[in-house]
C-alpha cells in the first residue's frame, strides 16, 4: 500500500490484529473500568505512589534516560532498580523499551519509525502495539539496537522475565488490601501510565510548540509533561536526546530531571549531561 494511502487511513486499520496483546491490553482496561466501583483513598494513594515509581523512576528516569540514550551514570544496583520498577508498567522488558525508541530516534518520522503519526494518529499511540509485526516478537530486528544491554546478564534475564515484577506486585497488593488495592494499585495505575507514554508518541508529534528545528514533527507539550512526570517536552528532548534534562525553561516542570538531580545529591549519579537554555551548551 503506497505510503499516502497509510497517512490517509490509519495504518491500524490495515494490519492483522497481534492477538496476545490485543487481549492483555482489553482485559487491563476491563479492570481499570472495575476499579471505578471499588474505589477506596488508600488504594487510589497507593495507584498514585506507583505510577509515580513505575511511570517516573522506572520508565523516564531509567528506561529512558539512562538505558536508552545514557544521560548519566549511576552504581549498576540504582540501574537494576530503576530497571525493576519500569517492569512494572506493563511496557516490556528493556531490551524491547530501549531498542525501539533508539530506533524511533533514528528513524524519527520517516520510513522504519514504530510509531510515527504520519501513519495515522491512532498507530502511533497504540495501533503499532496491537496490529501489524509487533517488534517484541523480532529478536533479530531489535538486537543491533541494544548491544551494551545484551552484554549485561541481569537485562537478558528481566527482558524474558519482565512479566514477573508486575505479578508479584499484583499478589502483594491482593494480600494487603484485596480487590481494590489489586484494582487501582495495578489494573487502573497501569492502564493511567500506558495512555500516558503513548501520548509521547502520538500527541507530542502532532500538537504543541516546537523550540527547535529539529527535522521531525516533535513539540513541546505540557499536559503530556504533566501525566509522564517531564517526557512532555519531546521537542527539546528530540533536539539534545542525550540530555538527562527536558524541561529547559524555569516554566517547564520536569520530575524526572529533578529525580536525576536527587541521585547526583546522594552521589548516585554522576557525568550527568544536562542542556539548560542559559548555558546553551550540554555539561
């Protein structure tokens, strides 16, 4: 099908359904559904804590900005943690995360980008996802993305593993609060931090302001910012990928660079690349 045909018809719509994760994807927003009429303000402060813990320190603050584009460096034990705690998220392991958003930067809205919008707004949030060759299933596809995280024992084994966090969790919370801990703390959470990270693929490529002439569709959105805890400002992030800081205006809130921030305090962090707007240059 020519290219114009798929920007003109959502690319979903023109590929097999991947069935296996078409139906964990339903049957989580099923029990996020659920939660609604099991709603308690312990299990929804334990929801908010763990999306926190898996959608900011797992996935910005590790999955991203240290595993895929190496912002900074910390002891390999804060990098299994924070490894751990993305787990949790129902994104996959971090061979899969790492290698596909390298990918997606080196193809950035052009032929082989994941997710671009330009094959349709709803690929890009969830159509690559549930249609068409999922690259999960494409070891040979992703390996040439992640040589420095197939070098490392503990990143094979999470990566075929990366399930088992999440069940345990669940198991956890079931014993301590029952149904609406079990509900919120992983059904709901889960399902709050999917639709956010997947608004960094789909909504910060079509609306927002763009600081940068970077080449591709990226913006800057706060809202987006706002439900990823500082992924938001994709534009400034798609013109300095390795800075470990992406709100660079006072005005741009960013958690997980002040996450960063925390660990260099501690000296849990260090070569820490960070661009501001002021010093124009990454240090």
């Amino acid at each position: 099908m020519p290219a114009s045909e798929l920007t003109a018809r959502d690319r979903t719509f023109s590929q097999p359904i991947a069935w296996t994760t078409s139906i964990v994807l339903v049957a989580f927003h099923l029990g996020a559904i659920a939660a609604l009429f099991f709603f308690t303000w312990k299990a929804f402060f334990v929801a908010m804590v763990l999306w926190w813990v898996a959608g900011g320190l797992g996935i910005g603050v590790g999955y991203h900005r240290l595993l895929t584009h190496r912002g900074y460096k910390t002891p390999k034990w804060v990098e299994y943690l924070l490894t751990i705690f993305a787990t949790l998220t129902l994104e996959g392991g971090p061979i899969f995360w790492v290698a596909t958003h390298r990918k997606h930067h080196q193809n950035t809205d052009k032929e082989g980008d994941p997710h671009s919008p330009n094959e349709g707004g709803f690929w890009s949030h969830v159509g690559w996802l549930v249609t068409g060759k999922t690259m999960h299933n494409d070891a040979a596809e992703l390996l040439p993305y992640v040589p420095d995280l197939r070098k490392d024992k503990f990143h094979v084994w999470i990566s075929r593993w990366h399930w088992v966090p999440l069940t345990t969790l669940g198991l956890v919370l079931l014993a301590v609060g029952g149904l609406p801990f079990l509900l919120w703390g992983i059904f709901f959470r889960t399902v709050l931090g999917l639709h956010s990270t997947w608004l960094v693929n789909s909504a910060t490529h079509m609306w927002g302001s763009r600081r940068f002439a970077t080449g591709d569709s990226s913006r800057n959105s706060f809202w987006v910012a706002m439900l990823t805890f500082g992924e938001g400002w994709h534009n400034n992030h798609h013109a300095h990928p390795q800075s470990s800081r992406h709100g660079l205006a006072w005005y741009e809130i960013d958690f997980n660079w002040y996450g960063i921030c925390a660990l260099r305090a501690l000296g849990l962090a260090w070569d820490v690349k960070a661009r501001s707007l002021s010093e124009g240059n990454a240090h």
